[in-house]
C-alpha cells in the first residue's frame, strides 16, 4: 500500500503563494513607512537607449569624463611624488624618461585592462589618446616605450610600488574620504587567492608546479587583499605571492599554499594598520580554528 503524498495540494500551493505576496506587501509598506529605500536592482534594464539625439550622448560621456579627471587629479599626484621617492636602478646617463613618466604608463596599462604590453604600446600611442592624455598631464610629451617598462620593472624594488599605494589609502582613510561607506563602522578586507597564468616550462623556482595529464605546469598563485567600499567599489592594496621554495621563512621542499601565505599577509595588514577597524571577508578554506584565532588575536571582525 502506498504512502499518502506529503506535497501539498495546487489550491494549499495557491495559499501559500497569496500569504507570501500579502507579507511582502505588509513589509515594502513598513520600509516605506521607516523612510527604508528600495535597493537598486543589479541586472541591466531591459530598454533601449535613453539618448535621442548625438548631443545628447557626448554630453553624458563628457560628463563622465570629467568626473573621471577629477578622481586623478585628486589621487595621481600624491601617488606620483610617493611613487617619485624610490630609487631609480636606471643608468642617468641613458634616462630618457622620468621615473614617475614610466610608471604612470604601467599603471594606465592596469587602468584601461589591457591584456599584453604589446597591444598598450598599440592602443596608448594614438593620437589622440595622446591628446586627450595631455590635457590631463600637460607637461607630459611622449609615453615611453612598453619594453622601458619591463626593462624598469625588472630591476626596481616592487615592494616600494606597494608601499606607496598603502601609504596613499592610509591618508585617504585619515581624512576620512571612506567614512560614508563604511559597514557598520567597519573597513571590509576580502582576501582570496587567484592564479595569473600558468607554463609548461619553470621559468623561476619560486613557481609552484601541478601534475596535469603526462606534464608538469608551473604557475603563480597570489593572495591579495581587497578594500571593499559600501558603495561597491573595490581597490587591491596588498599581494602576497606564494613561493615554492620558503614556506613560514624557512627552506622547505614542500610547496606553499595560500592558508600559510594568509599568515604572512596578515601581518603585514596588522603592520600597514594596527588600530583600524577591520572586517575580513573570506571563503570556506578559512573556516578553521587557527584562522579565527588569529582574527580574534588581531582583534578582526571576520565574514567567512
């Protein structure tokens, strides 16, 4: 004899649906009520573009261009006279750019997202990119070549380059330009590991290798940490590469992983900022009692 059917019937499923629309009702009239707005939706609206005509439309790119001018001109150039401060390992007899010259052409390569230096060297030396970029920095003549920057970035200190970017969220953070988008009073740090690209050769022994097919791949694997904003926006400020051959400071055949690497980025984060409030973000990995202890030590809130 079968068992009678625990599924509820299509007039019991009809109920439920009509108590489920009634209390969304009750509950969208008391945020209403409260003053509470309604969050914005995240999908694109299914519509067609709102510009009638062509003025119209480089009105609104003009717009946002100039409010994109007025974020750099705030935060380039304290950035550029930090970043001015490091050595430069160049010859002076073969200079040709400016140090702060080079590294503003690299950080507009991780700007626009370009995918190669090759197709930078393409897309930043039209004219008028070059134009438009002039009126930004006027005093700026020529964009160096992209090998310059690889020639320079081989041969500098790169900690110093992350240095001068925590040294430039730190004065933001004392001048209180992130204060509105706080979460509860509270600076959130989403920390996660992503792999850059991967090889089938081992180009430097710091690479960790995996075993895929018949073959040995090499890769580089980071932890970075992220500050995220209320407001959505999300700016790295910190990277800790793995490295295969030290593991904790110490030689060691074993390779590294990014829970021991959490470790070490911690610290630093505990040494960039000692007395912030801070909230980590982090994924399922973490969930452990030596990751939350360390939280509690730092005296972290965390979200895993």
């Amino acid at each position: 004899m079968s068992k009678p059917s625990r599924r509820p019937s299509r007039e019991a499923r009809k109920l439920g649906w009509k108590e489920l629309k009634k209390a969304r009702r009750e509950l969208n009239r008391r945020q209403a009520e409260a003053g509470f707005k309604k969050p914005s939706k995240p999908t694109l609206p299914n519509t067609n573009s709102p510009f009638q005509t062509v003025e119209e439309e480089q009105l609104e790119r003009q717009q946002i261009v100039e409010g994109q001018l007025k974020s750099f001109r705030a935060l380039l150039p304290g950035l550029l006279l930090r970043l001015s401060k490091i050595k430069d390992p160049r010859n002076p007899k073969t200079v040709k750019h400016k140090l702060t010259v080079v590294l503003l052409y690299g950080l507009l390569i991780f700007v626009y997202h370009f995918s190669s230096r090759r197709e930078a060297g393409r897309q930043l030396t039209g004219p008028q990119f070059k134009e438009n970029l002039k009126l930004l920095f006027p005093e700026l003549e020529e964009l160096p070549h992209h090998d310059t920057l690889n020639r320079l970035l081989c041969s500098i200190k790169v900690d110093e380059i992350e240095t001068a970017l925590v040294e430039e969220i730190r004065r933001l953070i004392r001048n209180r330009k992130f204060a509105r988008y706080l979460v509860a009073k509270s600076y959130l740090v989403a920390i996660d590991g992503t792999r850059k690209f991967t090889r089938n050769l081992r180009w430097s022994e710091e690479c960790l290798k995996q075993h895929v097919g018949e073959q040995d791949q090499y890769y580089v694997y980071v932890l970075e940490a992220n500050l995220v904003l209320g407001n959505g926006i999300t700016i790295p400020f910190l990277s800790q590469f793995l490295d295969s051959t030290i593991i904790e400071g110490t030689k060691a055949s074993k390779q590294d992983c990014e829970l021991k690497a959490f470790y070490r980025l911690a610290k630093r984060l505990k040494t960039y900022f000692p007395r912030l409030a801070i909230t980590v973000l982090l994924d399922g990995l973490y969930a452990n009692g030596p990751m939350i202890a360390l939280c509690r030590r730092y005296k972290w809130d965390f979200m895993i």
